[in-house]
C-alpha cells in the first residue's frame, strides 16, 4: 500500500475517533414520565440541577474535544478516550425530560 494512503487512512480514522463537542451530543431518549408524581417545586429544583451539571460535563467534554484536535495535529491520534458523552448525552436528555414535565404539569 501507497505510504501516502496509509497515512491519510490513519489521519481520518483517528479524526473521526475524536471526541466531540458537548453541542454536537444528541439527547439520550428520557420519559418525562419518570416525573409524574413529583411538584413543580421539586421538578424546579432538579431542572436547575441537572442544568449545573449540564454545564459542568459540557465544558469537560468540549476540553476533550479540543485536546484530541490539538493531539491529531501533533502526533496524528486522539488521546482523550471520547471524554464523558454518555454523561452529557443523559443530562441532556434529562434537561428535555424535565422541561417537558415542568410543560406536561403547567407549571411554565
């Protein structure tokens, strides 16, 4: 195989193994079901919660995604092991779910 092959091969895989930034996650599927029997009060306080850790694993996953950049251009390979996508895709989910019960409740 062609050198240069290989090592475009090898520079697109290790690109597409990047890990991503928190705003290209999608949310993970959450029922607002879950919140049924809970006030508005308690759906309040755990919206702003989850909106706090949100923002806290986002920024933790976006500084993985910049490193992984910044490693690929160095050294041709992400180091970061995706960072924490399962965590921000579930508060995301969890945001929507919420949101969706504070609506389902009338407590907007």
């Amino acid at each position: 195989m062609n050198s240069k092959i290989l090592i475009s091969l090898l520079l697109v895989s290790g690109l597409t193994a990047c890990a991503p930034h928190a705003s290209e996650i999608a949310p993970a599927p959450i029922s607002a079901l879950r919140y049924d029997d809970w006030s508005c009060g308690k759906i309040q306080k755990e919206q702003a919660f989850v909106e706090q850790s949100l923002a806290r694993v986002s920024a933790d996953q976006d500084r993985a995604a910049d490193h992984d950049a910044l490693m690929v251009f160095l050294i041709g390979v992400p180091t970061s092991g995706g960072g924490v996508k399962g965590q921000v895709a579930d508060l995301k989910g969890q945001q929507d779910a919420l949101h969706n019960a504070l609506r389902d409740h009338n407590c907007l």
